[in-house]
C-alpha cells in the first residue's frame, strides 16, 4: 500500500495563544493530531505577551501586522490555508483565494463575540460582520463547533462547505481518576463574565446548595475578585487561581460534578457553545451541571452524563448540586456514561480525523476549480 503523499498546511490563528487558554488547547491539540496523520503544519500566530502583561492596541496591531505580513510572504509553500476565524485575518484569506490555496476556516462563534469582548467596536459591528462574513464566502471548508452555527451559515453558504467539528478532550491525559474526598463540586476556567461566576457564588447562598458541599474554583480572570471576596467571607469556596492545564484532572477527581454555567449576555451564546471543559470533564468520569444553551445541553442530555439547568438560575444550580450529593451512585453513574462518550467520539484524535477526511477528499481541490 503506497503511503499518500505530505501535504502541507499553514494554520493561521490571531488569538493570542496562552499556554493554559482555551485557543491555546485547541491549536495546539489539533496540530499535533493533524501532525500524527502525516500533514506538515506551520503555526503562524502571535508570541504570547510576557505573563501578567497585556498588549495595548496599538502594540497588538503591530504584532498582528507582522504575524500577517509573515503569512502572505510564505503562504505558496502550502496547499492548505487552516484559518480560526477572525476579523483580521481577512488578508491572508484573501491571498489564499487570490493564489488559489484550499482554504478552510475554524469557527468558535459569531461577530458579537468580538462586539462583547470589545465593546469599543460595537459602531464597527457591521464591518467587523463583512469581515468575517467575506472570508467565509472565500473558503472551501467551513468547520463550524455547533450545530446551531452551521445553521446560522446555510443561511447564505452551500451546506456541502459546512461541516461541524466541536471541541474535544485529550483523553490521555483527561481520565477517570478514583479518589475519595470531602464532598465538593468543580469549576475550571477562565473567570469571565459569561462563565457564571456571579451565579455559582448566588448559588452558595441558596437554600438548596448542600451543607457541607465546597465549591472548588481553578482559573483566574476579570471575575476573580468575586471569588476573592466569597472566600474572605467565609463561604465554602477554594480558590486555587491559575493551575496548569496538565494538573486539572488531578485536581478535580473525586469532584460530586463539574458546573459548567455559561450564560448568554446579549445572545452571545444563543448560536451554540462548545466549551473544552465540557468534554474534559466528561472525560475525566465527572458529571457535569450544565447551563441549557444549545451545543452545551444537547451533548449532556444526548449523553446522559449530567443534569441540565436553565440559564441564570442561581436554584436550579443549588438543586441539582443538592441531587448528586444526595444520589451519589447516580452521579458515578453519569460520569462513567460521559467519560465512555468521549473516549468512543470526543477525543481531538478523532476531531483531527473529521479534518483530514474533508481536506483529504478523492477528487476534492475546489480551490483549483473556482475563480477568484
């Protein structure tokens, strides 16, 4: 059997790639993964500012500038042009087009996402959405991390570009770890305003959460001096700030469930979440409480490996942390449900596997078939 030949593939990605991030997580479990099938990667991505430090706009324009200037330059070295999607990559996408390279784009959400990020660019909303709107018109794959965004995208694309591959878990690392412990629950990630960190602290004060029942937070963010303030009150809350990624599942074994209470400012979620955290707690044995959004929901449920709550219901989350206190045998239960789900669909050797057959298709190059 004759081995298929390399191909190469140039992964552009302006977010800048913490170690640790989420963004980080992804690029870097997808090229690895990708690498492991026989393509040849390039990373062409902004160095991380020095820790604790954060670029001022002009600085970053600068850096963005080069990253992109430094793409173009070298982009006929490759065959596929692999975009996470941004506003600003709108350049590179367009010489990929204009030299016709297969181009393919990550999607992790819609414009608003920036607009709540950045509210300084809510006048530039309508810009910054034909930015984005423009690249994916230019592509030939469109990889989409919810069912609800690739709808959102047939609305005015060909569904045979749009093919949907969430966020997934190294399984290798995120695994059943058996550990008894003093009853607690687990949140891990950045402390940011959509993340509900307000709603878990609401939730410790409800009649509903559980005597005895202690709220572990791993993760540091613009939100963090509410944990600060739980904590020198008095509440059952441990604050561990920052943790490497590769302690988490160490850290939370043993947790009764893993809360993952998203909420949605300004409909910024209303077109499907994928969060890591999901999967990696899935993976690691632990229910989830999750946050009834579309993407998050729809995998607990499906997967019967947690309990669903509505959005910003402080009681709803007290309660189901109540239930699997109370019913501990059903928690186990879920988690070892979610754990097998994603060894069997949700590993990023499987998400890699989805990319390589739609990049890799028998007869597939649309980039050499369609004009500018």
């Amino acid at each position: 059997m004759s081995q298929r030949p390399e191909r190469r593939l140039a992964y552009f990605a302006l977010d800048v790639p913490h170690k640790g991030q989420a963004s980080h997580i992804h690029i870097s479990e997808i090229v690895d993964n990708l690498r492991r099938l026989g393509w040849h990667i390039d990373l062409f991505a902004p160095e991380p500012a020095s820790e604790g430090r954060t670029r001022r706009p002009i600085e970053r324009i600068v850096v963005y500038s080069a990253v992109i200037a430094r793409a173009i330059g070298r982009l006929h070295r490759y065959d596929v042009l692999y975009v996470r999607a941004h506003p600003l990559a709108w350049p590179v996408t367009a010489w990929a087009r204009l030299i016709r390279r297969t181009i393919a784009q990550e999607i992790n959400g819609v414009e608003l996402d920036v607009i709540v990020s950045h509210p300084w660019l809510t006048p530039l909303r309508g810009f910054v959405r034909w930015l984005y709107r423009s690249q994916y018109r230019m592509s030939d794959q469109l990889f989409p991390v919810t069912q609800e965004l690739a709808q959102w995208l047939a609305g005015e694309l060909p569904n045979d570009r749009i093919a949907v591959i969430a966020n997934g878990a190294n399984t290798d690392l995120f695994r059943p770890i058996e550990r008894s412990s003093a009853p607690f629950v687990a949140f891990f990630g950045g402390l940011t305003g959509w993340h509900g960190v307000d709603l878990m602290l609401e939730a410790l004060h409800h009649p509903n959460w559980p005597a005895g029942v202690e709220l572990l937070v791993i993760g540091a963010g613009a939100q963090q001096h509410l944990v600060e303030q739980a904590v020198q009150a008095g509440l059952p809350v441990r604050w561990l700030g920052y943790r490497p990624h590769e302690q988490i599942p160490e850290l939370i074994a043993g947790a009764l469930a893993g809360l993952i209470p998203i909420t949605n400012p300004r409909g910024r979620s209303s077109t499907g979440v994928s969060p890591l955290k999901l999967y990696e707690t899935m993976a690691c044995g632990i229910p989830v409480i999750a946050t009834d959004l579309p993407g998050l929901g729809d995998v607990v449920r499906a997967g019967q490996c947690g309990i669903v709550i509505p959005c910003d219901d402080a009681g709803a989350l007290a309660a189901a942390v109540a239930t699997c206190a109370a019913d501990r045998d059903a928690a186990r239960a879920m988690g070892r449900r979610g754990a097998a789900v994603v060894r069997a669909e949700h590993s990023w050797a499987a998400r890699a596997k989805e990319i390589d057959r739609h990049l890799t298709a028998p007869g597939h190059n649309p980039a050499q078939q369609r004009a500018f």
